[in-house]
C-alpha cells in the first residue's frame, strides 16, 4: 500500500475514535437522589447529573420557556428549573415521581434539560378490595 493511503486509514480512523469517545462522554449521566446530590459537595458542579426525588405541592411554577419547581426526598429538597425543549410529561404533577437530568449549578439550583415523570396513583392495581386487602378474584363468566 502507498504511504498516503495508510496515512489516510489512520487519520480517519482516529477521528472516528476521538469522535466515539467525546460523545459517549459527554451522554454519560450519573445517577444521583437528593441527598447523594448534596453529599457530593462540590463534586456535584464538574457532572451531569440524573436526580430522583418527589415534586414538592404547591412549588410548581411555570413561565414561558421554563418550568420551575422543588423535588424532595429523605427531608432534603432541591430547586429545579427545567428548560427541555419536549413537553412535559401528563404524569408530572404534584407528589410525583421524577427523575431530572442536567447540572447543578453553583448558586444551589438545578438546571434540567431532561425530566420523567411518574404518577404512583396511576400504577396501582384496579382489582384490589375496598379493605386495601388481597385483590378480588377474577369473575367467571355466566354459563361456565
């Protein structure tokens, strides 16, 4: 093979490398509650972040571009705003579940570019006893 050509099949390659490990990088997000969150310290600022926690009643507010609001967890709470870009989840209400993605921000706020959301209600089981019992056993039907 000529010179060049392998040249070439190395620099190429070596950007394909480069490129494959900067952006795996850059995806990568650790996966923090609020209270792993704070004893990070200032550890916290240098990574993206996943934080779990529940939405706080009463803390959301949402502007145009922006939805601000507090999630809470093990008596700690954490103030979000979030700026995604997709809308928000139907399940992202009061006392949900979430899980936010972004930066912890130097001045103590978070800033999230991602959020899910899950409403706990809307999971439980339907065939369960007034009581809070066993579930009711399934009906047969009529003629079996």
């Amino acid at each position: 093979m000529k010179p060049k050509f392998v040249a070439g099949i190395v620099v190429i390659a070596g950007a394909i490398i480069w490129l494959a490990a900067t952006g795996f990088e850059g995806a990568k997000a650790y996966y923090k509650t609020v209270d792993e969150l704070y004893a990070m310290g200032n550890d916290a600022h240098r990574y993206r972040l996943k934080v779990a926690g529940e939405v706080v009643p009463g803390s959301i507010k949402k502007r145009e571009g922006q939805v601000d609001f507090v999630i809470a967890q093990k008596g700690k709470s954490l103030r979000v705003c979030y700026t995604g870009s997709g809308p928000l989840p139907d399940t992202f209400v009061e006392h949900a579940q979430v899980v936010v993605e972004g930066r912890y921000m130097e001045q103590g706020d978070f800033q999230a570019d991602a959020l899910q959301a899950k409403c706990a209600s809307k999971y439980e089981a339907q065939n369960q006893a007034p009581t809070g019992g066993p579930p009711a056993p399934p009906q047969q039907p009529a003629g079996l």
